[in-house]
C-alpha cells in the first residue's frame, strides 16, 4: 500500500515544519505531534509558519495516550521531537535521555504491540554520534581520534593528534561506518535512537533510516534559542550589533547544508528504498571552516563588527567533521544544490523578518558554560 498519512513528531519545530510543507505540497496527509517546548516556542503557541493543511496534536512523545492512537493512523512516522542542545544536554541530563531515548523507546513500543500499518520511520540522528570526524595520518593512514583532553585544550593544542604515532592528523570526509563514539550526552540520545529504531526496524521488518544531519541552516531556525546551531547564534548576535564568538581559533571544518537539501533527501527516503535500514550522512558535500562562516554572514549582512576569537574551548566540543555523502548519491540519488552563498543570503532575507532576531540569549549561555566549568583556555 502507498504511504499517505504521515505522522511528524517535532513538526513544529524548524526541520520538521520545512517537510511537513513538503509532505502536503507533494499530496500526503500530515499530522504533526509536538509539545511546543518553551525553549523553542516562546510564544507558546503553533509557529506563524504553521501549514493549515496539516493537522496538529499538541502532546509530548513521552505520553502514550496521545502518540500511540497517531501512530496507529499513520503509515508513515517521521520521529524528529527531541530535545536539541549539545552543552545543555551537559546539565540537564535527566531531561534530554527522557524525551530523546524514552521517546523513541516508547514510539518502538507501540510498533512492536499493536497492528499498525507503517511502512517507514525516519528519526533523527546526528553528525554527533562520530564524536570526531575522521582523519589521516600521513605515516598511518586512516585513523580515528578520539576528544582532545583538557590538557590539550588548555595547552590551545587545537589540532588532532594520530592515536598511534602522535603525529598532527588531517580532516577527511566522515563515511557513515567511521568508529563511532559520544562525547556529550545529546550525541548518546541521538545514537540511542537511531540504534533502537534501526534494529526494532530490522527486526520486524519495518523499513527505517536514520538521516544523521550535519549542521543544517535556514529560514526558520530559532534566532533566539541560545543553544541552537552556530550559524543562528551568530546571525542574532551580529543584528544586535554584537561579535559573534568564535571557539578555538575558528579553524574547526564543518559541513553547512541548506534546509532545502536537506528536505530534498527526506523525501527520498520516504518514497524510495534505497537506504533503508541505514544510516545516512545529510550534509552537502562540502567543507567550511566556522571562522569562514562568521565572517561570511558578516559580509552578507553588511556589518563591521568582526568576530570574536576566543582562543578557548569547550569541552565537549570535537575538532572537525565534514560529510561523506556518497551513500546518500549512490542509494537515493540525493544531488544537493544550494550554495553556501545562496543558503546564507536567503537565511538572512528571512531573519530580517522575524522579531526573534531583536533577542539575544547568547549571555545566559555562555554564563552557564563558565558556571558549570566547560570552557577550557
Ligand atoms: N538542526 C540541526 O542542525 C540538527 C542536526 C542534527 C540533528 N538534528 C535533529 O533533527 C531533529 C529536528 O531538529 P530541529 O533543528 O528542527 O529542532 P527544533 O527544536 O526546531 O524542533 C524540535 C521540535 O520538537 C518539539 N519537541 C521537543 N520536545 C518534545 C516532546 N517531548 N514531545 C513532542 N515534541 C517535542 C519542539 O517543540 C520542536 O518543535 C531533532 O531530532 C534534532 O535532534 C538537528
Ligand atoms: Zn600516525
């Protein structure tokens, strides 16, 4: 049977909403389940941009009574509902593996128990569950570092050392089967259900895939959550007429795909099945170092306030990770298209456009990193 009815949990948040448009312009049925967690809904009501073709359940993942009777009308479940920070998931860690893991655990439970009709999940994952990308030594290959010590972050040692010969290593595209391992507590919830959901998957045959996205961007990202994606931190610090802050000396790579692809390759794993029972790399297949980014929206908004290199570290923080996305090329045909230049301009078009950007949490965070002794240098 066709899949029609789609379920997206966390389908008001920014990922999810930007399907769920999709989903209905493309003829599917959508419900969204979401809490509208504070913290990302601060108006505590359904977001401006909320699809009015799409029926929305206002419920926590945690709470059975209102997943599992969705879940039953659904042929599809898109499981994005999380609780999304890496440095809050370092002290409110009671919270994050009870909506991230039990979540998941508890939408596994009802597949398992009951006679439903889906024919696809897709949840979340993270480029976090690498821990560190991978790398090359020059004398021994390919190797796969793990967290720089405190020593070394403190020594402002920020480059990766070879496990075997302590040579300086190099970045290189991070394949979907790189060692994996977790340094914050976030990056262990996004394995847990990306793990639980693909054996569960197997198990009872249940096609599954579980998008690992790198650093997403794009209209809609929360402006005014300080503990969402570096790109929007910055954006809002620099309308405010403030330096966006810059960990290390800006020289970490990462891979920053648009919204747009990152859609586009949803969709591909909903209606083909190429990838399931995987997970997949979502990035767009190119490198960039965060530095290059500050001073791109820099450049972008027309702004003199340069960015703010704090030669110190978190942490938590890994020193580079970049996207190898041939599996996505090869098994779903994903072929990204927007430009860093274009993905940027149209962030900041619509971020002109959104209260949000006038509030700038940056300060609190930033506080309780200092407070709780994360910051290193
Ligand atoms: N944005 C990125 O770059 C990125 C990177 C890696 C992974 N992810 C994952 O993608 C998914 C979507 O992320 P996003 O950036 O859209 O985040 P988001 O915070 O904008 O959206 C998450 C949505 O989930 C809802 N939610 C939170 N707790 C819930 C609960 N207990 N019950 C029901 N709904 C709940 C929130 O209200 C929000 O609308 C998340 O699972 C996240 O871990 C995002
Ligand atoms: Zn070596």
């Amino acid at each position: 049977m066709a899949i029609r009815n789609v379920l997206v949990t966390g389908g008001a948040g920014y990922i999810g909403s930007h399907l769920v448009d999709a989903l209905v312009t493309r003829g599917y049925v959508v419900t969204v389940l979401d809490n509208l967690e504070p913290q990302v809904h601060r108006s505590g009501t359904w977001p401006t941009y909320a699809n009015p073709k799409v029926r929305y359940v206002r419920g926590d993942v945690r709470d059975r009574s209102v997943f599992e009777p969705l879940v039953l009308e659904a042929e599809a479940v898109v499981h994005f509902g999380a609780a999304v920070s890496v440095g809050q998931s370092m002290y409110q860690v009671d919270r994050y593996v009870d909506v991230n893991t039990r979540g998941t655990a508890l939408l596994l439970d009802i597949l398992v128990n009951t006679t439903h009709k889906v024919e696809k999940v897709i949840v979340a994952s993270s480029i976090g569950v690498y821990g560190e990308g991978a790398y090359l030594c020059t004398a021994c290959g390919p190797v796969a570092p793990t967290i720089r010590t405190e020593a070394q972050l403190a020594a402002r040692d920020w480059e990766q050392h070879c496990p075997s010969c302590g040579a300086h290593v190099f970045s290189i595209p991070t394949p979907e089967d790189k060692a994996l391992y977790r340094d914050n507590i976030y990056s262990m919830t996004k394995y847990h259900q990306e793990e639980m959901v693909l054996l569960i998957g197997k198990t009872y045959s249940i096609p599954a895939v579980a998008p690992r996205f790198f650093n997403v961007y794009g209209p809609r990202q929360s402006l005014s959550n300080p503990y969402a994606g570096v790109a929007a931190i910055w954006l809002s610090r620099l309308m405010n007429g403030k330096p966006p802050v810059v960990f290390e000396d800006g020289g970490q790579l990462r891979d920053f795909v648009s919204i747009h692809d990152v859609v586009d390759c949803l969709t591909l794993m909903l209606e083909t099945s190429g990838a399931d029972y995987l997970p997949v790399n979502v990035g767009s297949g190119e490198t960039v170092t965060i530095l290059e980014i500050a001073q791109l929206l820099k450049r972008l908004l027309g702004s003199d306030v340069e960015p703010e290199v704090t030669n110190a570290g978190r942490k938590f923080d890994i020193r580079h990770n970049t996207a190898d996305i041939t599996v996505a090329r090869e098994k779903l045909g994903y072929a990204p298209k927007v430009t860093l230049e274009a993905g940027f301009t149209e962030l900041i078009e619509w971020a002109k456009t959104t209260p949000d950007v006038a509030v700038d949490f940056f300060d609190k965070a930033y506080g309780e990193l200092k407070a709780k002794g994360l910051l290193v240098g």
